[in-house]
C-alpha cells in the first residue's frame, strides 16, 4: 500500500473513515481491530471534536496536531495537557490552561 498523504485527523474522523470503508468492502485484521478500539474509546461526534479542536487552537501558540491530540486524549488533567504540549515545546501560561481545560470539559 502506497501512502498519498499524511495529515493529522481526531480518532472520531478515523472511525468515520474506517466505518464507511467496512461497509464498502471487507477490511485487514489491522483495520478491524482499529476500528472496533476506535468505537469502543471514541466517545465524541465529529462535529463536536472538530469544534473542540478549533477552539483550542485559537491560541495561536498550540498546534493542530497538539490540539487533535489533546481533545483524543480527552483529559482536564493539566499534566496530560502539558505533556501533549511539551512534544512541541509549547508553554502556556495558567490562563491558556484553564481555558483549554473548560472547552474540554
């Protein structure tokens, strides 16, 4: 399999994907496993995430790929948050935090 292209995309839109791909032809191990994780950890509608996503990354300092991984992770933990945000080096003040943690909440 040759890959095209590589974007960051929330586990929601995963599961869409792979859901609509089951229905269409029959799947690798892989893919069903996946899927059937997804379903079971994947608690969020699309459009829900995908407005999370969006207003987590109104700061400016807090990358799309950060930001689909913190709504993923789902936690109001502010040490889950930080360590998501350390892999970019990003340091929010406590406000930021706060701020993430309410749109998560």
């Amino acid at each position: 399999m040759e890959i095209k292209s590589s974007k960051p995309i929330p586990l929601a839109e995963a599961k869409d994907i792979l859901a609509e791909r089951s229905k269409d032809s029959e799947m690798g191990y892989e893919q069903s496993q996946a899927l059937e994780n997804m379903e079971r950890y994947t608690g969020s509608d699309l459009d829900k995430v995908k407005k999370l996503v969006s207003a987590i990354m109104e700061n400016k300092k807090i990358s799309k790929e950060a930001a689909i991984k913190i709504v993923d992770v789902g936690s109001d933990n502010p040490s889950t948050i930080k360590a998501i945000l350390s892999k970019d080096k990003t340091d929010i003040s406590e406000e930021e935090m706060q701020q993430i943690i309410k749109d998560i909440a």
